[in-house]
C-alpha cells in the first residue's frame, strides 16, 4: 500500500512532483496520503492539489483513496482545502467570504454569474467585476486604493477568460494578502477546455502543443475570439481584444509572479524571466497563480496605459492578429469606461 507524503514547502515544483507520484499508483487497491509533513500551505497549492485529488479519484474509481496526519493543519482546514477534495475536515467551500485578508477556498459555478446577470439585466462581465471588487476589498480590507484596483482588474481579468473562453462549469479560488511582506497571491482555476483546445478557433494561431498556445495567450492580441476576419464589436468595452492575460502577467512581474498552467506544461513569469515547467500528471482546465508585491503597485491607468502601449508594438509584428487595440476592459476598471467615451 503506497504511502505518499505531503511536502513541507509550498514550492510549486515540489507541489507538481506530489501529484505525478499519486499518478503513478494509477489503478491501486489503495493510496494513503500523509499530511504530517505539511508545513507553509498557500492559495495555489490549495485549488491546484484539490482539484487534482478530486479528479484523481473521480478517474479511479476503484482506488481507495485515504488521508492521514491533516487533523493539527488548522490553517489549511479554515481555509477549506481538505474538504474541497472530499475530505470531511475543517470548513465547508463557500461557507464564508473570509475576513483578516483571506478568501477561502470557493467554488463559484458560472451558471451563478448567468442568473445574476439575467436578474440585474446586465452582463456577466458586470457580475464578474462586482464579485472581483467584493474579493479584492476583503484581501485589502479597504475599500478603495490602488491595491483594490489592481486586484480587482487582476482577478476579474482571470474570471473572465474562464467564462468566456474555457467552457467550465466552475470557477474555484483562494487568496490570501500578507502585508508584513507586501504580498497578495489570487489562484484560479477551471475545469475546461484548457488554452491549446481554445485558441484553435484561431485560424492564424499555429499551435502544436501545450507549451505553444500558453505562450501565445500570454501575448498581446492573441485570442481565440480576436483574429484577422473575426467580427468584433468594438463598441462593446468587454469586446475580447487578446490582451488580458498580457496586462495581468505584466502587473504580476512588478516584483510579483505570475504562474500559468494548462495540459502537460506551465510557465512561470517574474522580474528574472520566464521559467517552462513539464507537468506529467496533466492540468486538465487552466490554472492561475497571481502573486502581486503590493509596495510596487501604482496608480492601475497609469500601469495599464504603459503595457498597452508595449503591448501594441508587439502586436504590430504578429502575423494574423485582428483588432489589436486593447478593448476598454482590458485598460481599466468598467467604472471608469463612461469618463473615456
């Protein structure tokens, strides 16, 4: 009976390699995972590990699945990591927004932000926005800010790619926001189609694996929505313009990082540069990891005004791409859109 241990370190690598060896004991009579060892646990390592153990057991139905050495993790019990796989320990997902800085693990199903919507007789971008601002203001605990702003352009940025592009049913996530450090880390993730399936609607993207279309959707005016002879409406501010994901990795970088993962391959962004990661196990959906430094944040317009521009200079040497002016969404907050027309 395989005994698989926890890691001490939050390190996303070490993260990684706990889940390619529970994908080893594929198909065993049973698998115990062993918590004792479990040290610093952040946002990422939660959704990222509850996910995959949920789906470990959904695709091995026959492997007994058990857990041991998790009943002193209080931390991660309060922020419902363990029972977000299954086991009965600790917070229920969803029970609580949190408060102290902290969003616990949630588990938001799109169809929600659909019915929302369809009540307020406003977009699903608007509802994504409004539950952002609503998280962003329990991580900083204040309301307004350049903080706020910025967390609540990232994570509805993130939230937004999920509903529009990734076919998931769910949206999960987890935050926390340290201030001694001046550190605040967002992870999202999805249980969709995953980057390469989407941006092949893309008739001029060329894509032949995992690693390909994250880098791709990491560049300015890639989209599987926004391409040469695709019919945009640029007179709707939520238009896909592909720049998203260019603008938040952009903000991530400022002394932050920025992970994303999807298929067999992940790229970490930082200050340094960019890092590719193998995943063995599969990232079946997209999952994010936005570590923002809070002493580097400035006013969001002024941030998001010099990416655009840089962004446009890149966009200009890519073949393919459609309108490669950012859509208002992707430059500011919609409270903000009217002040621009």
């Amino acid at each position: 009976m395989p005994v698989i241990n926890y890691p001490s370190t939050c390190d996303v690598k070490a993260v990684f390699d706990f889940c390619n060896e529970i994908e080893q004991h594929c198909g065993a009579d049973k698998v115990v995972i062993d918590f004792s060892s479990m040290g610093r646990i952040e946002p990422f390592t939660m959704v990222y590990v509850a996910k995959y153990i949920r789906e470990f057991n959904r695709r091995n139905k026959d492997t007994v699945v058990s857990c041991m050495g998790y009943q002193s993790k209080d931390y991660a019990a309060n922020m419902a990591f363990f029972r977000a796989f299954g086991l009965k320990h600790g917070r229920e997902p969803n029970c609580v927004d949190g408060n102290e800085k902290f969003v616990p693990y949630t588990i938001l199903r799109v169809q929600t932000i659909v019915d929302e919507a369809t009540k307020e007789w406003e977009a699903e971008q608007e509802v994504i926005e409004r539950r952002a601002a609503h998280l962003a203001e329990i991580l900083a605990q204040q309301n307004s800010g350049h903080l706020v702003d910025a967390l609540t352009f990232s994570i509805r940025e993130i939230m937004r790619n999920v509903y529009e592009h990734s076919k998931s049913k769910s949206i999960e996530y987890c935050a926390q926001y340290w201030p001694y450090y001046s550190k605040v880390e967002i992870a999202i993730i999805d249980n969709g189609i995953g980057l390469k399936a989407s941006l092949k609607n893309n008739p001029h993207v060329q894509i032949e694996n995992h690693s390909d279309a994250i880098q791709q959707a990491l560049m300015p005016a890639i989209s599987s929505k926004n391409y040469k002879g695709a019919i945009i409406d640029t007179n709707d501010p939520w238009h896909n313009s592909g720049f998203g994901l260019y603008m938040i990795n952009r903000i991530c970088r400022l002394g932050g990082s920025f992970l994303i993962c999807s298929g067999d391959h992940g790229i970490k962004l930082d200050e340094v540069g960019k890092e590719h990661i193998d995943l063995p196990h599969i990232c079946r959906g997209t999952a994010v990891r936005m570590v923002l430094n809070t002493s580097k944040l400035t006013e969001l317009s002024s941030m998001l005004a010099k990416f655009r521009d840089e962004g446009y200079e890149i966009a200009k040497q890519i073949k393919g791409v459609g309108m490669y002016e950012a859509s208002a969404a992707s430059q500011m907050l919609s409270r903000d859109f009217n002040k621009n027309a």
